[in-house]
C-alpha cells in the first residue's frame, strides 16, 4: 500500500511540474511612435535567455 501512495504522489508531482512548463507571450509596449535598434536588442537578448517566450513589441504614439 505504501509503495502504491508513492506512486501516486510521484506521478501527481511530474504532472504539476509538466504544467508549468508551457511557453509564454508577452505584449510590450513602447510609447513613443517607433521601436528603437536598442529596445530590439534587449528583446531579443531577453528571448534568447528565455526560451519558449515570445515577445511582441507594438509601438504606440503619444
């Protein structure tokens, strides 16, 4: 019986860890008018760090 209640907790623990391991989308905005070369570069340095998140930059006027 109690190697059957580790198996069950083992396996209720491997499906809570596969559900946080899904990809991300993030929405940046960026006031101003126009994306910037420097905004870019940290955006993609950020989603090189961070695979499985998508950035989406939209630029917005004043």
């Amino acid at each position: 019986m109690r190697y059957l209640k580790t198996l069950a907790l083992g396996a209720v623990m491997v499906a809570g860890s596969t559900l946080s391991i899904q990809a991300q989308e993030l929405h940046f905005i960026m006031c101003g008018g126009e994306i910037r070369d420097a905004d870019q570069t940290v955006v993609d340095a950020f989603t090189a760090a961070n695979p499985g998140v998508t950035v989406n930059i939209e630029a917005v006027p004043w």
